[in-house]
C-alpha cells in the first residue's frame, strides 16, 4: 500500500462493520506520508487527502480528486443471508 501512496493512487479501503479497522488504516497510511521530511510533505500537500469515511453519495467527488486513501463501508460487500 505504501508504494501506491508514493506514486500517487487512489486507495479505497472497503470493509464491514465495524469501520474502525479500516479508518485505522486511513490514519496509518496519512501518518506514513506526514513522518517524511517537510520537502517530500509539500510535494503530497498538492494531491494527499485522507478521507476517513465515505460514502455512495462521495463518488462523484472522489472522482474528480487525483488521489486519496480513504474507507468506505457499503452494505452491498455485505454477505447475504441464507
């Protein structure tokens, strides 16, 4: 996942109840960008943007965005029941 963040992609953590594993993984990989020195910092300030939770209703947004790490719970990844 880090080299994914380094060249610059769009990484969406889909999950289940409960989030909190997958925002957890949000904040690692906004806390891998920001322990690097201030000169590599300003070069993400321009396309890093971690989003803690999104949602169906985001996909329009996200699209237009050049790059992120955010998590996003949608009943539909959800097993169905028998």
């Amino acid at each position: 996942m880090w080299k994914a963040i380094l060249l610059q992609k769009r990484v969406l953590f889909l999950t289940t109840a409960p989030v909190s594993v997958a925002c957890e993984a949000v904040y690692a990989a906004a806390h891998l960008i920001m322990s690097r020195s201030s000169n590599i910092l300003s070069l993400f300030d321009s396309f890093f943007s971690p989003l803690f939770y999104v949602q169906v209703e985001d996909i329009d947004e996200l699209r237009l965005m050049s790059s992120y790490v955010a998590c996003a719970f949608f009943a539909c990844t959800l097993p169905s029941p028998c």
